[in-house]
C-alpha cells in the first residue's frame, strides 16, 4: 500500500540581532538565521541587511513596506502577512529585528501569535536591546533606584504617575507626537514643547537630561548629549534618540514601612 509524505509544517521563530553590527548576535540566532528557508529582515541599514544575506541564500528586506505618509500599523501588518504566507507554504521561516525581537516590535508579536493560533510552531528568541546598551553606556544599574520605561507619544497622552526619584527613560521621543504613525522623519520641536510643559510639572527646567542613541556600527560611538530639560524642543533630536532623565529626588525611606518590618524582625528573632 503506498503512503502519502505529509506536508512539511512550516515555522516561525523571531530573533533579535542585537544593537551593534557583528557584535550582538547570538550562537542560537545565528544558527536559526542560517538554518531558514527564508530570512525576513527588518533592518534601516543595508550594511546590515548585507551582513545577514552573507549567513542565508534568501533574504528578503521588510523595509520597502515603509513610505512617508503610510500608517506604519498598515506596514506593520503587510509584514506579518509576508511571513506568515511563507509559513503556512511550509517553509522554515526566521524574521530578524534589530535589537530584541520582542520590544517595539509589533509585528513579531503578533506574526508569533497568528502562527501559533493556526497551529504553527512559532517562538522567539531575545537580543541585546538598546536598553541594555543603554545602561552600559550611561553607567546605569536599574537595581539603585528604579527605572521607568515609556513610549514618548504614549506617555504623552495617557495620565501616568511620575516618580522623580527613580530614573524616567522616554522611548520613540524623536516621534512624540506622530499620531498617525505615518511620518518617516520628524520636525516636532511644538511637540517636545508639550512634553517639555508636562515633564516640568515633577522637574525643575534646569534638570539635566540626557539624549542617547545606540551605536549601531563598530565604528560609531553611541550618542550621549547632556542638556536641560528648557532646552528640550530646541535640541536636535532625531527618531532613533531616546531621552532619559536621572533622578530629580533623593529616595525617601518609608517610616510607617519601616517600623513594620522593624516589628517583624523583632518577631522573628524573639
């Protein structure tokens, strides 16, 4: 009796290629990369959509679905569409993301999950992220006093509870104020204006800040430019910089806390 080869099941897995060209990359995502049937790339530098070609014999750039004045949520759809087609056509398929394919990366979520509903393998693998060059460069341990993380338009448009004794790290604030997700570059100096007037409401306007971008290239040096908080909407900033503001407080201890753990203490060794 002859038997049928059922057909191959496709897959997805999702990798982050770290921040650095050559430097971040894993043993595990290299593997994946080379292993693909296909290797979607989602990268703004063609050197590095280069690099990644060098590892597969197809790879495919997601980049040409970007266009000023197209709704990036429509790009970012079209995306998840382009692998997601060679997935169910049973291909081993990989996307690779700058950095960690898991933050602000919206179409390896949701490619990850569609997969996984119709019944694909699908998983990711993390990278090293711009927040975890971030605190190499600027010397920053998240354990001393706390970080909070915000999308810049996001925190500009929803109530949020500041706490100036930790640091506050503002993600995408070269496009505050890009509702529409559809400009590819910015001049939103009235924008910043907005955002300067609301941060002033927890920081003095001479509070120091700083705008940082990750290198991205060996060769290049990470961009840390201190300024003022008053000088906010007059600086230059592009889409790719991040604004993290150090603490404007010292921590204050919690005394009705304290004696709380004081008599529990007491408990314990009694």
């Amino acid at each position: 009796m002859q038997t049928t080869t059922p057909p191959r099941r496709g897959s997805l897995t999702c990798v982050g290629i770290g921040m650095t060209l050559g430097s971040h990359l894993s043993p595990l995502a290299r593997s994946h990369i080379e292993q693909a049937d296909v290797v979607f790339a989602a990268m703004s530098d063609g050197i590095v959509e280069q690099w990644i070609a060098g590892m597969n014999g197809d790879v495919r750039s997601l980049q040409p679905y970007y266009r000023e004045g197209k709704s990036r949520l429509t790009t970012y759809r079209q995306m998840v569409a382009a692998m997601l087609d060679e997935v169910r056509a049973g291909k081993k398929v990989v996307g690779a993301f700058y950095g960690h394919p898991g933050v602000f990366v919206w179409p390896s979520h949701k490619a990850i999950a569609i997969a996984r509903e119709e019944g694909y393998e699908a998983r990711m693998e993390p990278g090293i992220s711009a927040e975890d060059c971030l605190y190499a460069d600027l010397g920053i341990d998240p354990g001393r006093c706390g970080c909070q993380h915000y999308e810049a338009s996001q925190f500009l448009q929803y109530e949020r509870r500041i706490d100036p004794t930790a640091y506050l790290i503002l993600w995408q604030v070269g496009a505050v104020g890009d509702h529409a997700k559809a400009r590819l570059s910015i001049d939103n100096g009235a924008y910043r204006q907005v955002l300067l007037e609301l941060l002033a409401e927890d920081y003095p306007l001479g509070h120091r800040v700083i705008i940082y971008r990750t290198a991205t290239l060996p060769i290049h040096a990470p961009r840390i430019e201190r300024t003022t908080l008053r000088r906010l909407a007059s600086a230059r900033i592009e889409l790719p910089d991040t604004l993290v503001i150090p603490p404007a407080r010292k921590l204050e201890p919690n005394a009705k806390i304290l004696r709380r753990l004081a008599k529990l203490d007491e408990a314990a060794g009694g």
